[in-house]
C-alpha cells in the first residue's frame, strides 16, 4: 500500500488481510505477500498508539488539591 491510509482504514486492511489469508484457496505466495503487508501495518499501527500515548495527559489532583497533567503511564 503506497498511500497513507489513517489509522481506521489501514485496520480495515488489516481485517481484509486477515480474512484473505484465512481462505486456504490462495497461493502460498500471494499467502506470504499478505502476511508481509499486515506485519507492516501492525507494526504502524501500533507505533501510533505508542506516539498517542506519549501525548495523552491525565488530570490528577495533587496533595494541594490543584488539578495537575501528568503524562500517562501504562499498567504493562
């Protein structure tokens, strides 16, 4: 895919791949050029999640009682 989907549309070809690949009547080559593109667009996908995260603020009140941003921290 040469052009840049946004997020939505490159899971939606992501879906597509997936049910593609799920047929077992496709060549194994065809088979392997699909699993090529999804890696890449997983591997997109998610370095834009990691850069949303990054960006995502939490309001939290200090022990003052003001409301403060803090960056977001993942549980993982």
């Amino acid at each position: 895919m040469e052009q840049k989907l946004s997020y939505e549309q490159a899971l939606e070809r992501l879906t597509q791949i997936i049910r593609a690949m799920e047929n077992d009547k496709i060549p194994l080559e065809q088979s392997l050029a699909l699993y090529e593109e999804g890696v890449g667009i997983v591997r997109r996908l998610s370095a834009e999640l990691d850069d949303a995260e990054r960006k995502i603020k939490i309001l939290q009140q200090n022990a003052q009682g003001e409301i403060v941003a803090v960056d977001f921290v993942s549980e993982d």
